[in-house]
C-alpha cells in the first residue's frame, strides 16, 4: 500500500488500541477524523482484519471483534497472563515502527500509562 505496508489482511485477527464499542452503539452521525475509544475495562479490546479462520469477508480492516476473557482459559500461570492467549490462536499484533519517534507528549496522548492500570485487575 502507499504506507509500505504488507500483508495487511487474513493471517490473525489484530490487535489495536480501542476499547471495543459494537457497531450498533459506535455508528457516528458525522465522520469522526480519528475515532478512537480509549479503553477503561480489560474486556472487550479491538482486534480487526480477520484471521485464517475466518471467511474471506472478514479479511478488511474495517472488520472489528471484541476480545472475551475464554482467550486465555488455559492459560497455565496463576494469576492469568495480560498477554499471553492461549485459545485465541487466530490473534496475533502487527509490530509498526514510526520514521520519526513521536514526541513524549503524542506517545502519552495515544498511550497513557494509567489505562494499563485501570484496565488490569488487582492481583
């Protein structure tokens, strides 16, 4: 794509930065420029793209599904890993490096550090 970017669609179902929002709730009256939903609960999170699990149709990036907790059921460790999804084989992240690193202050606008907290149970 004009970005360099390959690959985009099919292998796993990606994750990004929204909290999820179904499309019935989400459906704006006018075009949002950047529409993203900052999370504040673990549960659901955005992945979108499909994966090869899924049919074609689902293979756009305009395909959204929230995550379920069942994702990491077996996973072993006590208490249960934040990343680590055991039955979500059909997830995966797409690592994208910046030309340019972002200022500070633009990292912290996208990637505050206290969603992680308010996001993750206490243990």
């Amino acid at each position: 794509n004009p970005l360099g970017l390959y690959d985009m669609h099919g292998n796993v179902w990606e994750w990004v930065l929204d909290q999820f929002v179904p499309p019935e709730k989400k459906a704006p009256k006018e075009l949002q420029v950047n529409p993203l939903v900052l999370p504040n609960t673990l549960y659901p999170r955005t992945v979108k793209g499909g994966s090869w699990d899924d049919p074609v149709e689902s293979h756009r990036s305009a395909s959204r599904m929230g995550s379920e907790g069942w994702w990491k059921e077996q996973d072993p460790q006590l208490p249960k890993s934040v990343w680590y999804h055991t039955d979500a084989l059909f997830v995966g992240f797409r690592v994208v490096c910046p030309r340019e690193v972002p200022k500070l202050e633009d990292i912290e606008k996208y990637w505050p550090s206290e969603i992680e907290i308010k996001a993750i149970p206490t243990r």
